[in-house]
C-alpha cells in the first residue's frame, strides 16, 4: 500500500515541541502581544436583535480627549455574492462583512454597529458609549419554526431560495437527495420506526477570546496578529472585508487558546485593521466573553425527523431523514452537511435526506466541531437504537448487521474505500466495558458516528541547518498538538531523532498557501505536505551522495538517517554540515491540494445514573473508539476523542443558548453556559482502531471532528436505559428529565 | 475633560522579587501582572472567576487573578506561573502535564498548573475524586480534562517519592 | 465612571470614616460579587473600603457559647479551621460550594450574606444554625438573625455606613448537626437551582428536640420556614414527619421560573433536597454518638 510498513518514530509519545512554553506561560496567545504606540479599540454593538439603524452619529465620542479613530459599517467594503474561504469557513462575501459589523440593518443581538479606538481600553469604552446611534426596532423571531411562519419577520428582503421564488422567505438553504425509491421501500418493511428530536444551540466554548493587534502603514502594509485557525483565511477576509490588497496583509498567528471551527472566520481583525489605518496607529482588540457568546460562532440548534424502516430480519431497508437547522442572521449553510451524511455509517439502497436552515435573529452559526452532524446523529443513531429495540437486537449487533463498509456508496454516491467503522464496533463489542454488568440505576447507551473530514491545501517548508537540525514550517496553527505530529512525520521520513525538528508555524509570508486547522485535515494534509518535503530532502541528499561517490542517484539508498550504496554511507548531519560545498543551502518545500482524506468512525459506549428525585445527571463510565487510521501521536489522539467526547457530554447534558422574547442571550457568561468541569467526569476510556487509509503516505486518518458525533445519542440512551422513559429533545438537564419522571 | 491619572504605587513580592508597581485604584492583579509586568502566562478567559485562567496564589492562596484588586497586594507575595518552575527545573506538575499530553491549545494549563500545584501542597495525597473537585474552577473545552487529572496524579506520586 | 479610591483601614474606626456618607463607596471583603458587578456594569462605586486588614473581620473565634466568624473571613479559612467543619459541617459544605477552589479562598459568609442573592449557599445554612448579624454603624451597634438581613434580592438591612462585623452561630449542642444540599446541574462552579440548610438536635432515643429548615433559591430572599421545623420537633424523624417538613417547604416556596430552572422543578426539588439534609444531619449525629 505504501512505502513505510515499518515505523520507527511515528506512534511514539515524546513531549510536544510547543509544551515547555505552555507550562511555564511563555507561549504567546491573541491577547499577549503588545505593538508600540497601540491604542485600544472597542465595539459598540447594538441592544436590539432586529433593527434598521438610522443614524449613527460619533461626533461626541470623537471629541473626546485620547479618541484617534471611529468607524462604522460604512468603512468597510459594499458585498457581493462572491464566495469567501473554504471548507468549513467557506461563506458569501454578503454574509460575511455584515456579521462583521452592520451596514444598515441588525439582525441579531449585539452585532457590531461601530466601532472606536483610543489611548487606553476603558477611554475606548467610554467613548463606545458615547456613541449615539438611533435604531427602528423591528419584531425578532429566533425560533425556526416561527420563522417559517406566514407572518414571521423577513431577514433578508433580497432573498429567494429555489422553492420559494416568488416571494422573500428566512428559509435560507434547503437540500434533499434521493437515492432509490425510500417511499416505495417503506411499504415493504416489517417496523418502521418514525419520531423527531431535537438539540439545542450552542457554542464551540474556547477560552480564549478573540483578539488581535493591527498596524497599517501609510502605504497600506499591514501587519496582523491574532488567534486563529488559519492565518490565510483571515488574511482573506481582512482584505475582502477592508478592501486592501492581499498581498499587502502578513498575517501572523498567535498561538491560539481553542477554537473548535468557531475561529476559523474573523470577527474583529478587519475592524482593528480600518481602526489602524484612520489612527496611523496600531489597534489592539480583545473581545468580551460576553461579546463572544452573544456575537461569535455558535453552533445551530436542530430539529430532526427520522423515519426508518427494517426488515423483521434486522436489514436496513427504507430512510428518510429531514434536519431542520437554524442559520442565525446569515447563512452559514449548514443544511448541507446533514443531508450528505446523515445516512453515512449505514448500508442502503432506498433513502431520502433532507437539510434545511432558516434565519433567525441570532448570530451567524459557524462551524463547531463536524458541523451539523452531531445534530442529524442525535436523531438518526437514536431511531437506530430504537429500532434495533423493537427488533430485539442487540444495538452493535443491528449495526454490525448494517453498517457500511468498502464499496457501499453514502448519499453522493461515491464509494468508500477502506473504512473502519466494522473494525470498530467489533472493538466495542468486546470491550470489556460493553460486557461488563450494570449496576442497579445505571444505564448503557452506545452510538456511533461519522465525519467526511477534509484535504484542502496546504504547504510545508524545511530548512536544514549545518548541524542535521531541521526547522519545519507550516501554514496550519497548532490547535491540538500539531506541531508535535509534523515533527514526528518529518523525522520518520529522514531518519533523524525527534528532537532534531523543530516545527514552526509560519505567517502568512514565510509559507505557501495553508487552509485552515479544521475539517479534521491538518495532520492528514498538512502532514502529507511535510511528509512530501521531507522526501524532497532525502531525494536531494541521495542525488548529493550519489555525486560525491559518482554513482547514479538511483541506486542510492536512504535509510537509518543516511544515504548508502555498497560499502559507502554519509549520514544526514554529514551531508548537512557539508551543504555548503556540495550543492548549498537544504531548503525543501512541498504544496498540495490534498486528495487523500478518509472518513472518520467512531463508537462511543456510555453509562449514565439519573437521580430519580432530582433529575440530575451523572456520566458513571465512558469509553470511546475510533478508527484514526495511523495515531501518529496517540497521546494527542486520545486527547481529540477524550475532548470530543466530554464536548459532547456538555452539549447533551446542560449547554444550551438560552434567548428571551427579544432576542437577547439569556446565558452569556461560563457560569450559566454550563460547559463540563473535572468534577463533572469520570476517565475517558479510549481505544485507537488504525485501518490505514489506502491514500496516505503513513495511512492517516483525520481524528478531530468525529469524537463529538456519538456522544449524545449515546448518553441520550443511556437516560433511558436509567429511567425508562425515551427522552427525544436534548439537553437533557435535570429540569427536562424530572418533568417526565413525577407530575411537578 | 482632562481627568487627573490617578495612580496607586504598591509594592509586593512577584515570584520572589521585590517588585513596586503603579495602578489604578480600580485596576485587577491580572492587568497589571499581564500589562505592567509583562507576566502574559497569567490568562485571561472571562474576566468574571468562571474560567480560573487567572489562577494565581496571593501569599500562597488560590485565587482567581480577575477578582483581586492589585492594590489589595501591597506586601503580598504573588506567585505565577512565571514562578512555578525552579530555575531550570519544571514543577513536577508541569513536567507531568507534558508526559501525559495533558495539554491541547494551552490557554488554561498555566492556571492549572498554579492550581495543581497549590493542591499537592494543600493535599499530598489526593484522590481522584478530590483532584477533580479542586480543579473545578480551571476550566478546559480540549481535553475532557482526562489526561490533566492522570498528570496531576502522577505528580502527586513523584512529590511523595514513589515511583510512578 | 471607575473606582477612584482603594482604602485599606487598619480598624473598625478608621473604616467607619473611610467609607464617609456611603453612597459612593463599597465595602470590599473577598471581592468576589463586587468585582464581577463593577466588570459587569451592575455596580459602579467610586470607593472601595477593603475589610480584610481588620483583625476583628477576619477573626474565626469559638467559646463556649458561640461560634463567631467575621464577616470578611474567607471562606477558605473557614473551611480550614481546626474546629469549624466539625462543629458545623453544614455551614462548611455550603461554604465549599460558593464557587471554586478559587472562589471560596476569597469569598466570606459576611459577603454572600451582603451580596443577598436568592440563591446564596451560605444563607440557609447560616439561618438553619440561628445565626445572627453583629453591625456596625454611625448610630452603633445592633444584631439581627440572619433571616431579617435580608429583605429582598440583592438587598440587605444594612443602611448607608453600616458595616456587617460579625456572624454569631450558637454553638452546637451535643446531639446537634447540620447538613446544606442544593442542587445545580454542575458538580461545581453553578447556582444552586435550590438549596437547603437544616440544623437538629436529637435526644438520646433519637427524638428530634429542635430542628430549624431553610430553603435558598425558591423565593425573593432565603426562607426560615418555621413550620417544617416544628413538624420534626417531637417526631424521631419517622416518614410521616419527614413528609410534613417536606410538604412544610414545598408549601413555603414561592420560586420563579428563570434560566436556571422552571418553578415547578425547583419547588419538587427542595422538598427533595429538605429531606435528604435532614437525614444527612441525622446521620451525622448518630455518627457522633
């Protein structure tokens, strides 16, 4: 399959080359860098959820002593319908600068409508509240459901989707495929299974706030630091957004303090950049936490209707599967998705999968972690789950019976190619936890989950110093452990120790071309980039020795971190340190447009207790499993499923975007957005699966995404199993759970 | 309106060293160490106690850096986690969260180091359960805190001198 | 508008006039409600009088007859006192849940009572034990119980340049504990949805002799609801008076429906919550014996 069936460095766990600085506070986030003679900005963002803005006046704010610049949605550039960015950042240009700051008209609650700089944060402030902006307030809806009413209030007066061509409605995307005669199938099966359910909104929960600094020169050069997820994107979308050349943006990454998809858009750097370039200084911006739960990212709440039909024999015959999706102000299409892969880990030949978004007056979603899927999951891994109990089969056992394998197409028709989705159940199956007995109270839920993840571009460059140490540059910031995957990686292919690569994450300038840290691709893409460099390097070094010993460079062989022929060898500190005088200077780079990514599987296995008097809660046992391909790092691997798994504890328990009749966030704030603190817990138990994926030079699959998939399904069954009652609409906090347990 | 800058001078031991400072009446310890000293591994999440990105000790207690006033200070001892590590040589707790990859994007690790490393002094001895109820107040969305609470353990064993 | 002036007196004296008419200043003991309110925008003094540099609100003092905690003393210190947690486990567990590790080692009684918020651990617990308010102020000193410090959400009794010095708790009787409960849907760093705080005394057949009931975050202000104690009184806390005392609090509690939870729960939820504080109480007695 590929050229390294044995591995010497790769899946070993030494100490990531970023760790000594994050130990001892010296690693350098968004909010710790300081540019001289930076002044301060701040937003002013709007009280009301939906509004037309008729006037902003910041002459008051401006006259104020140690206020350099004011800017409004004016300042920025007049969207088109032209598309931004990729993957799962992609987005119109007309949805996009509006999110960032308004031009004429709210749509959701705390959307920037201007913004200030000046000498010190709390002046910036100040004068923020200085600024006098006067609104026609118009009703806000923030139920899909009401949205869609005949008489709710339209978002957008300029849109008209496919179905609905006569007249402006806030369905902004809706997407059905069809594979077969799902209809006609259902007729012929022996149970069908037919219910909704339903997951609340909520936020990728970061720690860190967005922030940034900008300095503009008088020529427009810009100089742009701040915590994301990919540098390239933002420097796309400060340029699309400001109107300044991409070419004149150098964008360096911070390192960056979580993200989860939420920063792989922008929502202040474009801001700061405008606010620069008026002041002739440079402007430092660090959200609120509040401002980032009321104005960033946020995943959408869904509602999902499943309709499944089996044989009495436990075959998966008929599937109709419709994901009602809310996409806040704008569209973040996140109806897409659902219909793509809701039916993924099932085998079928009759299916119908529909998406749709609608707007509400809430902010803009964004990609949070396999966007849309754990949503669609929920609703499709429960009917299974319920379908399988009507069956009387074991739940692994109907999905072993029905789950897809190599060859069987997904709803895009296109066929798998080696999977490990079987592999992994089989491991559930077995597990130790799985057999193991419950105790009286506790219950069991399992589930499972798939993400398509992602290519995309992405580039790599290696410099060789004299002394055989190799600096690896990529374009992909480290949200996870990265860099600690590339250094491995390069190692292996040049047979150098470890602790002689030292990778970098490079600005915008210093690289080429790098998507974003997202879609589960940096290890797969990015490292099939170093992977490629480095094989540029050991290609050259053969090439090197095979003149020196004037051979011909093909019967050069490269191995143990040296290049042999017959009786000659020089090694790589050798060839490095004599650079100079056979060739010159090792520098490699590589640059690809991967097309080697793999789906990622998963299966988690759940125990829960639910306290009968109160409700509440309490995750007793969980183990995850899941097919990463090759771990190049395992530690870093089970970091991404243990994290997955409790964000998806999180989500099914007690996260939810609470909104009041206005619009405005109920739950701003860490103390009553309830994401899980250690004690909440017990271990997250792992098992790595490794299927290589057949188009990977070390067989990687991306890991990142599919870990938050299974887990509410899962922890949804085991509070049935706990209780005996099917709860359908999550979370699943003590309150829901208690009012179907007693008559309150 | 040119108001007066009004400024307190304060003086407190930061990790050690006699530092003097200025502040504003109303300004936080973790604005000040973060802007005035330049102690950027303090980490600021919410600014309201929820996230324990600040932690910090203050004459060796706990504390959230975002709730305590920086004139409060004045001949107080400040640890950060500038000032964990001794020279050279990393706490074991910082050298445990390495090994076990207790650690993912990194913003919240200097407070849990801070806080960890306070608990093993409060309590050398500590249970799983008793770890996981102290680091409570440190928030982190990456890890599912599984791996923090094994290299916490961990060097817990290291500091009582068992083997791990 | 920002605080102008930190003030650091040395004595009660010296705090008295540090905080001058009162209308612009703060009194400042863990900081944890106030620092959060002036980041927040829901309160903007101009002056804040710190507390903690005067020995007499920090002490932790236990005679024979009382057990008096200042009203800046930290949480922290409480919990960690030789003799408190013993005497007094319930006010210790109420005190550890006042937020996190961090939270409780700045965070006081004397504070989250002054805070007055509906859900405040500490109160019900501090009214379940009798305990009653030592003040200070331009016109001298007075005493309240707990349960009149209160009087509404996020206010207090204290008029302008009072100052709460002290919290005095009877000391337990033998045959005497407490117990705290409440419940959120964290382990930690949450609001108590509701809470409860009981304080019997048993005799040596296990009769209850006195028993005081007090529910947090199902009304304006925590409750001393009188008539689930005496439903014990008398009884050896055999279901039927556990189900009155139960019944008692359910009937006391006037919640509303907000983020952290619909009245109806909170209303199921006390009773539970009141039930289960009583046995732990009743264990912890036993356990004594």
């Amino acid at each position: 399959m590929n050229a390294y069936q044995e591995f010497k460095t790769i899946g070993s766990r030494p100490v990531r080359p970023d760790g000594l600085d994050k130990v001892t506070g010296r690693a350098r986030y968004g909010a710790d860098l300081n540019m001289q003679g930076q002044l301060y900005g701040h937003v002013v963002r709007s009280p009301h959820a939906h509004a037309i803005i008729e006037s902003i006046d910041c002459s008051k704010a401006l006259a104020m002593e140690g206020v350099l610049a004011v800017m409004t949605g004016d300042d920025l550039v007049k969207p088109g319908d032209e598309m931004l960015g990729s993957g799962e950042g992609a987005m119109a240009l007309k949805d996009f600068v509006p999110m960032v700051m308004s031009q004429g008209k709210v749509l959701f609650h705390s959307q920037a409508v201007a913004a200030i700089a000046a000498t010190s944060p709390e002046l910036a402030a100040e004068a923020a509240r200085a600024v006098e902006v006067t609104y026609e307030v118009l009703p806000a809806v923030t139920d899909v459901h009401k949205a869609l009413a005949a008489d709710a209030p339209i978002l957008h007066h300029d849109r008209f989707p496919d179905d609905y061509p006569e007249e402006p409605t806030n369905l902004a995307t809706h997407i059905s495929l069809t594979v077969g005669n799902p209809d006609a199938a259902f007729e012929g099966a022996d149970v069908i299974v037919e219910q909704t359910y339903s997951v609340p909104m909520c936020h990728q929960g970061y720690i860190e706030p967005h922030a940034c600094v900008a300095r503009v020169d008088i020529t427009g050069r810009t100089d742009l630091w701040c915590c994301t997820q990919g540098h390239f994107a933002v420097r796309h979308f400060t340029s699309a957004a400001t109107g300044i050349d991409l070419g004149k943006i150098k964008v360096t990454p911070s390192e960056i303090g979580g993200g989860f998809g939420g920063k792989t858009t922008v929502y202040i750097e474009p801001l700061a950049v405008v606010l620069a370039q008026k002041a002739g200084r440079p402007v430092k911006m660090v959200m609120d936490r509040g401002d980032v739960f009321r104005a960033t990212g946020a995943a959408p709440g869904a509602e999902t209707r499943v309709k499944l039909g089996a044989t009495r024999d436990g075959k998966l015959v008929a599937v109709d599967v419709d994901c009602l999706m809310d996409s806040g102000a704008y569209n973040g299409a996140p109806a897409a998705f659902p219909a793509y892969m809701a039916t993924a880990c099932y085998k079928f030949t009759d299916a119908r999968s529909t998406g749709r978004s609608v707007y509400t007056n809430k902010p803009k979603i964004h990609a949070y972690r396999a966007p849309s899927i754990p949503q669609v999951t929920l609703g499709f891994e429960l009917a299974i789950t319920e379908l399988a109990a009507e069956l009387g089969i074991d739940p692994i056992e109907f999905r072993l019976m029905n789950a897809v394998e190599e060859g069987d197409a997904n709803m895009m028709g296109a066929p798998y190619k080696r999977i490990g989705l079987r592999e992994c159940l089989e491991v559930a199956r077995n597990h130790e936890h799985y057999k193991s007995p419950l105790s009286e109270g506790v219950g069991r839920g399992v589930a499972m989950g798939y993400w398509i993840n992602a290519g995309m571009q992405s580039s790599a460059t290696l410099n060789v110093s004299s002394d055989g140490h190799v600096a690896v540059l990529t374009g992909s910031p480290d949200i996870g452990g990265s860099r600690a995957s590339m250094a491995l990686m390069a190692a292996e292919v040049l047979g150098i120790p470890f602790d002689h690569v030292h990778p970098e994450v490079a600005p915008t300038d210093s690289v080429g071309h790098t998507d974003v840290t997202g879609g589960s691709r940096t290890t797969l893409a990015t490292g099939e980039a170093v992977i490629r460099a480095a094989e540029n390097c050991v290609a050259e070094l053969c090439r090197r020795a095979a003149a020196e010993w004037g051979v011909e460079a093909g019967v050069v062989a490269w191995s143990q971190g040296a290049a042999h022929y017959g009786e000659h060898s020089l090694t790589f500190h050798e060839l490095a340190s004599r650079a100079g005088n056979m060739g010159g200077p090792l520098t490699f780079s590589s640059s690809l447009n991967s097309t080697s990514a793999a789906p990622g599987f998963a299966v988690h296995i759940c125990d829960a207790e639910v306290d009968k008097e109160t409700g509440r809660t309490t995750i007793v046992r969980y183990t995850a499993i899941q097919d990463a391909g090759k771990a190049i790092h395992p530690d870093y691997v089970e970091g991404q499923m243990q994290g997955g798994a409790v964000q998806g504890i999180g989500w099914a328990l007690n996260e939810e975007y609470l909104y009041n009749a206005d619009g405005v966030l109920q739950n701003p704030g860490f103390l009553d957005y309830r994401i899980p603190v250690a004690s909440d817990l017990p271990y997250i138990d792992t098992v790595i699966v490794e299927v290589p994926n057949p188009l990977h030079p070390f067989g990687v699959k991306g890991v990142g995404e599919v870990p938050i998939v299974p887990p509410m399904p899962a922890i949804a069954e085991a509070v049935c199993q706990s209780t005996g009652v099917r709860f359908r609409d999550l979370p699943l906090n003590p309150p829901k759970i208690m009012a179907e347990l007693v008559d309150l | 309106m040119n108001k007066p800058l009004n400024k307190m001078a304060v003086q407190a031991t930061i990790n050690g060293e006699r530092t003097a400072f200025l502040c504003s009446p109303g300004q936080v310890l973790a604005d000040v160490l973060r802007d005035e000293l330049e102690l950027i591994g303090t980490k600021i999440g919410c600014n309201t106690g929820d996230c324990g990105a600040c932690s910090v000790l203050v004459d060796n207690r706990l504390v959230c850096a975002c709730l305590v006033l920086a004139a409060e200070v004045e001949g107080k001892s400040v640890q950060t986690v500038e000032g964990i590590a001794n020279g050279g040589e990393l706490h074991p707790v910082q050298q445990k969260l390495l090994e076990h990859g207790g650690l993912q994007c990194g913003i919240c690790t200097p407070g849990v180091v801070v806080a960890a490393k306070a608990l093993l002094e409060h309590n050398p001895d500590p249970t799983e359960e008793q770890a996981r109820y102290w680091l409570a107040g440190n928030l982190c969305r990456c890890t599912g805190y599984d791996k923090i609470i094994r290299a916490v353990l961990d060097a817990a064993k290291t500091m009582r001198g068992e083997a791990a | 508008m920002a605080v102008q002036e930190f003030l650091s007196p040395k004595s009660l004296s010296e705090a008295q006039a540090a905080f001058g008419e009162g209308a612009a200043s703060s009194w400042l003991a863990g900081g944890t409600d106030l620092l959060v309110g002036i980041r927040l925008g829901a309160r903007d003094p101009s002056r804040v009088v710190d507390l903690k540099q005067i020995p007499e609100l920090t002490a932790i003092e236990i005679d024979d007859a009382s057990v008096r905690i200042g009203a800046a003393a930290s949480a922290f210190d409480v919990l960690h006192n030789s003799d408190v947690p013993s005497l007094l486990p319930g006010l210790a567990e109420a005190l550890n849940l006042i937020g996190s590790t961090q939270i409780t080692g700045r965070c006081s009684a004397g504070g989250n009572l002054c805070n007055a918020s509906p859900a405040a651990d500490s109160i019900p617990a501090l009214i379940a034990n009798g305990a009653q308010c030592r003040i200070l102020g331009p016109e001298g000193e007075r005493v309240l119980p707990v349960e009149n410090f209160v009087v509404g959400p996020n206010q207090n009794a204290l008029a302008p340049g009072e100052l709460l010095v002290e919290l005095i708790l009877p000391k337990p009787v033998p045959g005497t504990s407490d117990a705290y409960l409440r419940l959120t849907p964290r382990t930690e760093m949450d609001i108590a949805v509701a809470g409860a705080g009981v304080s019997i005394t048993l005799d040596s057949s296990g009769t209850c002799t006195a028993a005081r009931v007090a529910i947090g975050a199902v009304a304006p202000t925590a409750l001393l609801v009188e008539p689930a104690g005496e439903a014990l009184v008398g009884s050896p806390l055999d279901q039927a008076a556990m189900d009155a005392a139960v019944a008692a609090v359910r009937a006391a509690a006037k919640p509303i429906s907000d983020k952290r939870g619909p009245a109806q729960y909170r209303t199921h939820v006390v009773g539970i919550l009141v039930s289960r504080a009583i046995a732990n109480a009743q264990a912890r007695i036993e356990e004594a014996r």
